[in-house]
C-alpha cells in the first residue's frame, strides 16, 4: 500500500501563523469600538501605552490584535516534530475500533428526532 505523505505543518510553521496575522479588514475600511471600563484599567492601559510610545488606540488595537491571533493559533496549529507528526497522521488514518459506549450512543435516536 502506497502511503501518501500529507503536508506537515512541521515544514512551514510560519505559514499559517503568517496567514492569520495577516488577517484583517480590507485596507480602506475603518470600523470603530467603543469601550466602558473602569478608570484603573483605563489608566493602566494609558501608562502602558507611554511606555511604549504609542497612544491608547495603538496600543489597545495592537494588544487585542496580538491576543486574537494567539487564541486563533493556539486552537488551530499544532506544531510536532516529523517523528510525533507521523504517530499523529497513524492515529488518525487508523482509529481505534468503537467500543460498546460508542456503539451504544450511535443506535440510540437523538433527542431532536424524537
């Protein structure tokens, strides 16, 4: 049997992470949010955005931008080396036969039929 060799995210994992950062609205299209929060977090927020030479909208924009893309990748990409890439592509060209819970929950007839 021939075994056909799928693209690992190990080959490029920049690619997908680049994908997603480069994400966003069309370039002519601005869209605004407006936020209440309490005077600390605001403050905390504008001490932060000094720090770092930026305003309160650059830094709010660049930080929730940042954290989006964290949360995508960490749901999306997983990055392993070839030999853990291998057992994973194993596991799932070859699954374990149901057991008797599965087969179990498969005959029975779902609550949206009934």
């Amino acid at each position: 049997m021939t075994r056909i060799r799928r693209p690992a995210m190990h080959d490029a994992p920049d690619a997908f992470a680049t994908t997603v950062a480069e994400r966003g609205a069309a370039p002519d299209t601005k869209a605004s949010i407006n936020l209440r929060i309490d005077a600390g977090t605001r403050q905390l927020i504008d001490e932060a955005a000094q720090a770092l030479g930026k305003t309160r909208t650059e830094f709010m924009v660049e930080s929730a931008r940042s954290l989006a893309i964290d949360v995508i990748l960490d749901q999306r990409l997983f990055l392993l080396d070839p030999a853990r890439y291998d057992a994973f592509l194993q596991v799932l060209d070859n699954p374990p036969a149901p057991g008797p819970k599965l087969r179990k929950l498969v005959k029975r007839t779902p609550a949206w039929e009934k």
